[in-house]
C-alpha cells in the first residue's frame, strides 16, 4: 500500500471535463453533509475508494456486522442537460492527520481529477462564528480575481479579511495547490455556530452551488435533520438554563 | 534496519492453510493475554521476532540480567486432529506509536502472513464500557458478511453500532487492510471494564475462537489471574469507600 | 510536488555575490518586521515562492477574495552604488513546523541560495526578554570569529551565554547548516518583550544590518508602527491595572 | 545533508578492536556527565561530529559569540597498557526527538562504529529513584547472559525487574539494536534523585566502568561539581522548609 492508494470499485467513468465538488469532515461537518447530501439527490454512482496511511488506522462497523476500512469516496455523475456539466464528488470519514499528509493527500486527489479532465473544483465547508445564526450566509474565496464576480452574482459572499485564517485543511489546500496545476476554483463556507452538525448551513451553501452546475435539487432531507439539529440544541439550552437557575437559587437562598 | 525487520529465529516452519491470530496490548489487555494464554497452553513456538522503528525506543531487562529489545513475536502451532487448522499466533510487547507507522507495520505483519499461505485472520481486543461486567460478551464485527452467521453460531454477539467508534489499532487495520488482499476474518472483542488487565474478559474471547479453532484447552491459568485481578478491584473499591464515608463523615461533623 | 517546491514568479536574476537576508515570523516578528520593511523601502522584487509540506495545509485570503498558498518568499535587489551588493531577501508565512522539516527548508533554501552564488548571509530575528524594553540592544552571534569584532563594530553586542538557549529555528539552522558549506554569516536578535510584535525592535535590528550593507533607509513606517503597538500595550497595561484595583477594593469592601 | 550526518574532523583514526562508550543526555545526565569527565582525564580527542535531523533545529552560542549546531560527538583515545584497549567515546547535545529518529540515529552511529571494528560497547546513564540516595548503586543490563557475571564482579548490581520500564532511548538501543549485531554490551545506570543533574551518581557509574577498561582516573572534578549540586540541593531543601513552616504558622495564628 503506498502512502495513498486507490482503489476503483466500478470501471473507470469515462466524464466530459467534469467539476470536482469536495465535501469532507470539518466545522459543523457542513462540506460533508452538503456532498452527501447532493450524492443522494442526484443518485451520484460511487467508483473509487482511497485510502491514506494518514487516517486514522481504524475500521468503522458497518450496520450488517462488517467493518469498514476508514477512506475518502469519489463519486460520479454524468450530466443530463446541455447546460450541465460532469461531476466528481468526493466525501468521506476522515482528512489527513498531519500537515504532511494532508499535503500528500490532497496532491494525490488531484492527480486523480486531472486524470479525468478536472480543470475546476468548488470545495465546500462551514465558516464558524461561536455564535447562533438566524439565516446563514455562505462566504468564498477563489483561486482567480475573474472568479470573485461569478460567484457573487451566484449569491456568495466575500467579507475582506474573513475568514480571518484563511482556510485550513482539504478545502484550503485544493485551491491552493490546484492553482499550481493551472485548476480553477472557489471555496464556500456556510456560516454555522460550529458547536453541532449544521444541516442549516450546507442547505445554504448547496443553494449557492446547485445554482452554478445548474442541478435542481429537493432540500427535504437536510430541512428535516436540520430540524432535528435544532430540537437537540433547544433541549441543550433549556438545560443549561435550568442550571443556571438553580445556581441563582442557591445564592439566594444561601 | 528497515522500518520494520523481521528476523527468523528458527527455521521458518512450513505450515498448511494456517490461520493468523492476533492479540497485541490494549483496552484491558484483553487482546495479548488471550493469544498469550493460548501460545502458553497449546505449546505454540516462537520462530520470528519483528522490530520496528515505529515502537519506543526501549529494551525491557529480563530477570536474568539480559536486554530485550521491544518487540512483536510470531508462533505457529500444527494442526494435531483433521478438524484442526495450522495456526500464526501474533502477540508483542507494543503497537505501532504512529498512524502511519500503524499501517506500514500492518502491513508487513500481512506481507508475511501471506508469505505462509495465511487466508483467514482472527484478531482479538477488548471493549470498554467503563462499567463492572458481569458476564463479558464478546461482540464481533467481521471482513465478509457471510461470516456474521458463522460467528453467531459460535457465540459471539453482534450489537447494531457497537463499538461505536468502530475498531482502532491492529485488530481494526488486518481486518480492514486483509479484506484488500482478499483476506477473510473477524475481530473478537471481549466486554471489559477496562480499568484494569482483564483475564476474564480474555476467557471469555478464547472460549469463542477456540470452538472456531477446534481446539479444547484449559483456562485455569487465565482464572487464577482473574480472581487476583477481581481481588485487586475490590481493594480498590474498598479504599475508594472509605475515602468517600470519610468526607461525609467531615461533612456531617462540620 | 517535493516536500519543498520553489516557484519562480520571474525569470530567474541574475546576481552578482549576492548577500542573503533573512526573517521569518518569530518572536514578536522582529525579523519579518525587519525583512518586510526593508523589501518596502529599497523596492526589492519577488521572484520566487517556496511551498513546503512541512508548512499548515493552509490558504489565506486576499483583500480582493483570492486565496494564497501559505509560503515562504524570495525578493532580489540589485546593488546601486559601489560599495554595495546585490541582495536576496527571504520572508514568509510560515517557519517548519516539524524539527526535520526545518532541516529539510532551510537545507533547500541554502541550495537555492548557492545557486545564486550566495557565500555571505545574514539571519534577523528576536530576543525575548519578557520584561518591557526601553532601548533594545541588538544581540548577535556568528559563524566564523573574525565576523565578531566586524559585527561590534557596526552596533552588535555579545554577551556571554546570552540567548542561553541558542538560536532555535531558522535563523539558527540558517548559520548552522550554512557553515558547513563555508558560508559566512551572523545572526541579529533585536532585544523584546515578546509579548506582541515589536517594530520597535525591528528597527533597531535593522540600523545595525543597513550599516553592513552600506543602504540608508527611511524608519518611518516601522516608527508609525511601533507607536500603534505602543498605544496597544499602553491600553493593555490600563486595563490590567484597573482590573487590579478593582480587586483590592472588593477585598477592602468585602 | 542525510537524516544522519557525520563529518570527520580530523583524519580518521586507526584504531584496534575499539569499545565504545555512550553518555548522552538524560535522567540526572549522568551518563553524559560521566562520558565528559573521562574525555577530558584521558585527554581524548574529538574526530567526528554529527548533525542529524531529529535533533532540534537550534545552535547554541560559544563564549567566543560564534555558534555551534547541535550535535553528537566521537572521540577517540589509544590505549597506553597492554591490559588497555582503544577507546571511542560518545556525547552529545541530544538524543533524537522521535521514537523514528532514535532507531534511524542510533543505526548508524552502530554503522560508524562498526566500521572503526567495535564489537564491545558500554552505555551510561542514570536511573532516577525520586528521592535522595546515600550512595548511589550501579544497576546493569547486558546483552549476554554470560556478562552478567563479568560485570557483577566489577561491582555492578543487578535487581530483578529494574528498572521496571526498561532502559528506554540511546543507552538500551545501542545493546538493543547492537546485539541485531552480534555487539556485546552493557549499560551501567546511577541511581539518582534525577532532579538535578547528578555528579555524584556519575562518579559512581566511572568507578565501575573504569575497572572494566582498566583506566584509573582522578573524580576531583565530580566531586567538586558534586559539591557545587549538594549545596544547591541543600539550599533548595531550606526554601522549601521555610515556605511550609511559614504556612503552618498562618494556619495556627488564623
């Protein structure tokens, strides 16, 4: 097995300059919930397994009783109208461990996307402000300054100086070095508290993406998690609130 | 010295169809006391001792004065009755320290097993629940869905999501990179408090492997070790008490 | 892309002996401050960017919405009078973040630096003092002893075991590795807080180096800088004092 | 420069059937204080130094303001008597930093000695007690069993199962990966407090060793610097006596 190694579970596709869509682990999981999200939607069609000595050396179980080499999934999907395009949509259960790794990692996802043609990517992930968020926005970053245009008129948002960090991991990292190929690409980050899974927030950065590979597709799935999400976290601040009432009681009554 | 050497220190032995089966340190032991145990009754011998630039860098004094470098040991056992099967047992002094170092060493452990013809693996480990087990089940996950049948048969007990966090270190990765080489197998994972070795968590994990092995042995050594254990536990317990009605009684006085 | 991967931006200059300067982030920023407003000032040009595996997997954003690679970058300046020499000026983003990975850098950097024809360089950087500085001394340490009573000469001073830990990073290996391909160079430690970045100290890093390298530069920017930091640390030092004495009224009150 | 680099810093010796010593540092740096103290008796002489890059990127400053990269260093000395033999010693600023690097460090430092025909090696160090020691024993571990007896005669103990953890970085490698080899050795280990760097213990250590190599040397200087730590030690000891006693008097007057 070399350092990353990847494994075809169906002939290779044959796609037609396809997009490359990256959705993997990270604040609030909003890159991953997105991906799989539209993988779903779209019937996206798995091909190609990876894996990297810089997961995690673990093995999920799956729910039939048989285990599951951590890894990273391509998947595909072949456009249906002529003013759509080919997609690779790459998720899965873990980024690179190390700094080095995700250096090897992400070259190694590119020389797989050029392999196909990929001279454009979007990556996708959530932006975390420690605070709650009524309507999330979705801020980007490109690789090209002619870039910056399309995706405002897409609905994007670009803040000067945010996210103040830049962008860490496979999402940052793909820009970065896929401009070194000559590979277009943007950035969307949903905001999100960032305390919990925030299916709120990839529905708003789908919202943005599904407009520019021109795919309509139904949100119901993510609506209802959302929901869910937000039951959880009202439950969580009721408790905290109660707690805090008991401690004032306290006080006062000592 | 390669990242990982192994040095034969018998005639490496000709084994038909053999089965590899590992149990290396980790949660309560479970794992190395079991194919400790097992080595010890069915007489296994040591024939390769495996080094690897990824364990600490550490000898251990053996009581006669003399260094041993850390390492893990291979044993084999032939098969004595027609239903029985040649066996690998693999157990050592550590796992690798390293995520990567993780794989390349699983990997080689893997390269050497089918060097010797192995297609079918048992690993075994501990599951920690953080709580007293009465009677420790041994929960299963396995490589082939057709094995999850077999291993209920056997006793072992699949449980929807559990362990949640899936299956870390050696027992997870020759699953999971064995399946890659078409290497069938499951991973025994004994039902432990965890705090503390666990000898009867170990007896428990041996009395499934060993009807899938054939093979009968003794497990007096294994309970002797548990009733010291247990006795060890209740001393614990009996301080953690007394410390604690010590404190009311504090309370109750001031 | 190599561990560490150099991008020239121009074609390549051509430099006649040039001298190599360097300052990376490090304690309170002196030798990037320092590097940075000297490449302001004397309007040295990039013509290369450095990527290395060993730095964050990190883009930041521009002002104007495109990302950047984090990196480490080469400047050049042509000598304009006589007794001056051409330049190579090195900043960035980042240092290694891994002790193999400096060696690794600053390894290439100085194979870079000889392809120029580099044989004389000089490192700039902090020395924190964790007290507040009135009049920064400008420290110093070199390769060869005959540079010692040069380097007095020009402003730099040498107290015995001072820094006591040596010179860790860059700057360091820069001298270290550099010797042993027989290229001449000092180090300048610009003594600091270290609390915060220290333009301050910067400047007077450089009014010792501009004298070496015969180049008269205005310190103005850096002095703007230095009274902002100034007012910062003023602000800081109040808040910390009224937090202070409010705390000694309650315990009067109380 | 490789992961490991040595350079000669004189022509390299001829030497007959050398031993090689090691004292790096370590718990009360005994093994390096003891190394120290018999380069500088013996008069041997420095011919080799190595960099290697899992020590810290850092150089230290000497007293003459130039600076020294962080190092490992072999000396030699020839053999004056017949019942003498040569002699290569080995100190240095660190060990390797990772568990990796120790393995890689320590491979060819057994590559460089092997080459000068090494087939006999000591290793020294301390082994830290917590808690003050009258006179320290000398504790050993052999890579044969048959020098167990040797050494014990030379007033070396042996205590089973200690230390408990083994001899863990360069002293228990070198045995360790030496006797891969066919190298025989022996580690001698101070018992020590191991708060402080510990003359004393080294002293203890070269009483051994020295029998063995049939050098009398004078310990003057250890003892002195023994002194130096006793009142240091001393001093510390009365610090924290008067702290208690002053906190037992606020808890009697309160």
């Amino acid at each position: 097995m070399d350092f990353v190694t990847v494994r075809y579970t169906t002939k290779k596709p044959k796609l037609k300059n396809p997009i490359l869509i990256e959705g993997l682990p990270g604040i609030g999981n909003v890159g991953k919930l997105a991906v799989e999200h539209l993988i779903d939607t779209i019937k996206a069609k798995k091909f190609a397994e990876l894996h990297c000595k810089d997961f995690p050396p673990q093995v999920f179980i799956n729910p039939d009783g048989t285990v599951k080499l951590v890894n990273n999934e391509f998947h595909y999907w072949k456009a249906k109208k002529r003013n759509q395009r080919d997609l690779i949509l790459l998720t899965g259960d873990y980024q690179g461990l190390s700094s080095t790794g995700q250096y090897d990692l992400i070259e190694k996802i590119l020389d797989i996307a050029e392999e196909f043609g990929v001279k454009e990517l979007y990556t996708l992930g959530g932006y975390g402000l420690g605070h709650e968020v009524e309507e999330p926005h979705v801020l980007c970053a490109t690789t090209h300054k002619e870039l910056v245009k399309t995706m405002k008129k897409y609905g994007a948002v670009f803040k000067k100086n945010e996210p103040g960090g830049g962008i860490v991991g496979a999402s940052g990292l793909l820009l970065g070095l896929g401009e070194l190929r000559d590979i277009k690409g943007a950035c969307f980050m949903g905001e999100t508290p960032g305390y919990l899974v925030d299916p709120k927030s990839a529905k708003a950065v789908l919202q943005v993406l599904t407009k520019i590979i021109n795919i309509k597709v139904s949100f119901s799935a993510l609506e209802k998690k959302a929901k869910e999400i937000e039951y959880i976290a009202h439950q969580l601040r009721e408790m905290e609130n109660v707690s805090k009432e008991k401690t004032e009681e306290l006080k006062y009554i000592g």
